[in-house]
C-alpha cells in the first residue's frame, strides 16, 4: 500500500484562538497539507475538490453543529472512521 506523501488535515472551527492553537501544533509536519473553515459550508465545498485523510470539526459552527457536519460528510464522500 503507498502511503500519500501529504496528508490533508481540514479543521473546522469557528473559534480563531482554537484554530490557531490546532494550526500551530500540526503545521510542525512538513507532511501535513492543513486547511481551516470557519462554516461547516465552507467545508462541504472543499469537499468536492479534495477528500481530507484527517477532519477536525468544532461541535458549535455557526451554521451547523458539528455532528450534522460530520454526518453530512459520511453519506456525501462515503468516509468511515
């Protein structure tokens, strides 16, 4: 199995200080390709570009809680934990 030379990481929250906490300490792996959204829309969008390898997702977005977003990308990009 060949394992992909970058992982994509997507973190999904509303909250600056909790983004930026998340983004500092995963951006140190040269290995990881991170992507921040503020909505759970703005994901969904990425979505269709791209699949994550990892997804990070805030519980209280702005526009849905984390648990709709979650299962919003189960049954669109057929992803299993």
């Amino acid at each position: 199995m060949n394992e992909p030379s970058v992982y994509r990481i997507f973190i999904v929250e509303d909250d600056p200080w909790y983004a930026e906490i998340l983004t500092y300490h995963l951006s140190s792996n040269p290995d990881y390709e991170l992507y921040r959204f503020t909505t759970g829309k703005d994901c969904l969008k990425q979505l269709r570009k791209a699949l994550p390898h990892l997804i990070t997702i805030d519980y209280s977005l702005p526009d849905t809680n984390g648990g709709n977003c979650f299962d919003v990308f189960t049954n669109k990009c057929l992803i299993h934990p």
